[in-house]
C-alpha cells in the first residue's frame, strides 16, 4: 500500500478544498431551480467522467457520522481488496431530509443552534453539538497520521472525516429543498425572516458541496445516467 503519496495527497487535497468559493447561489433564485440557479456544469462532470468504481450513498440521518465509516469501508475495500486504484472511485454522498445538517459548515450550527433545534448531540459528552464534528479530521489541518499499519486507526486511510474523504474523492450534494424545509423550520423557532435563513444556508456549507434541484431527482440520474451504485444508509 502506498500510504506517503496518499498521505502527502490528503493534506494538498484538503487545502484545496479549503480554498473553493462558496457554492454559487442566484439571489433570484426561488423554490424550484432553473439550470441557471445551480451548478449544473459541476454535476453533469459526475455523470460524464470515467471511474472503475462508482457508489451513491443516500444519507437521510445524521447517526453519528456512521454513513462516514462505510464510506472509508467503500474506498478501501475498493482500492486494496479489488486493487482498483484510488484515482478511478468516486463515492457521492447525497445528504438530504433532516441529515442536511452534515453538509452545514461550523458558523451555521453555532449561529442557528443546530445541535440543540435539531436534537443532535457529541457522541461523546451527549450534549447538543454547536459545529459540526463531522468535517474536521482529528489527526489535524492537514491530518498528520502517525501509522503505516492499515489495522490501526491512525492510518490514513481509517480516517473517516468528510474532509479525508474530500480528499480521497468524496462529492457531498446538497438538497435545495431540504435547505428550503430547514430553513422554515429554524426561521419559525428563532424568529428569523425565512429569506434570509435560506439564503445563509446555502451559502455556508461545506467547501465543494453541490446544491441539487432536489435529491430524489438527483439520485435518479445518477442511478440512470451517471450508473452508480445505490446504497440506502
């Protein structure tokens, strides 16, 4: 196994996504997306470029994280058990319904009180999550990992953090109309104009996150045209 390259690649990879503009968002834009509201040109790269691997895990719970842990599972089982190589898997999380917080960056949970509306609480201490855990890689900002052996969890490719997973290829998407739900539901428990929550939800996501029209739709032309694999999580 070739950990050094993979490992000097994660720290430039997740710098990079680190980097991206913030989703690109017509302030026009209402319910329903046009192909001009979105970026459309971004996903239709998903549908177009070649991999020897593809899965879609469609993420509907947040679940401490687990869908997280099968994706490392994915990616490794991939690479080292079928001997497909990193470059040629692509995983999709398509996070939608109420596991849309996943793809919200740490300002948002702070400022709406995710955790507490949203009832997701620190595995650790049981108390209400005030930024979201599940971005950030534990071995630091670029991880630093201090194992070669693929049995310990200090191994790079254990790493289970969207943003290791970023950087071995995971594409987050995001649902346009589970941010509109959202967006009612915390404008109505904090007494915000709902616009404005909308609008601030989809411009602070996670870097590389991808607004779709709606997931369900989504998925069905991933499924049909781009043929990933569907795994229901």
């Amino acid at each position: 196994m070739k950990s050094i390259s993979r490992r000097s690649f994660v720290g430039s990879a997740a710098a990079g996504f680190a980097a991206l503009a913030t989703p690109s968002v017509s302030a026009e834009s209402g319910l329903l997306y046009k192909p001009s509201d979105w970026q459309m040109s971004s996903f239709d790269q998903l549908l177009k470029q070649h991999y020897d691997a593809k899965q879609l895990y469609d993420i509907t719970t947040v679940d401490d994280g687990n869908a997280f842990d099968h994706m490392v599972n994915s990616f490794n089982g991939l690479q080292f058990g079928f001997n497909i190589p990193a470059g040629k898997i692509k995983i999709i999380a398509a996070i939608r319904g109420f596991a849309t917080v996943l793809n919200y960056n740490d300002s948002l949970w702070d400022k709406y009180r995710i955790g507490e509306l949203m009832k997701v609480n620190d595995p650790k201490t049981a108390k209400p999550l005030t930024r979201n855990i599940f971005y950030t890689s534990s071995f630091g900002n670029p991880p630093k990992y201090t194992s070669n052996d693929p049995n310990n969890d200090a191994f790079a490719e254990e790493d289970a953090s969207i943003q290791a997973l970023q950087a071995r290829g995971l594409q987050l998407l995001a649902c346009h109309m589970a941010l509109h739900g959202q967006s009612i539901f915390i404008s109505k428990k904090l007494k915000l104009k709902q616009e404005d929550v909308f609008q601030d939800l989809q411009t602070n996501l996670l870097p590389g996150v991808i607004i779709v029209p709606s997931m369900v739709s989504a998925i069905a032309v991933l499924e049909n045209k781009g043929h990933y694999g569907y795994i229901r999580m």
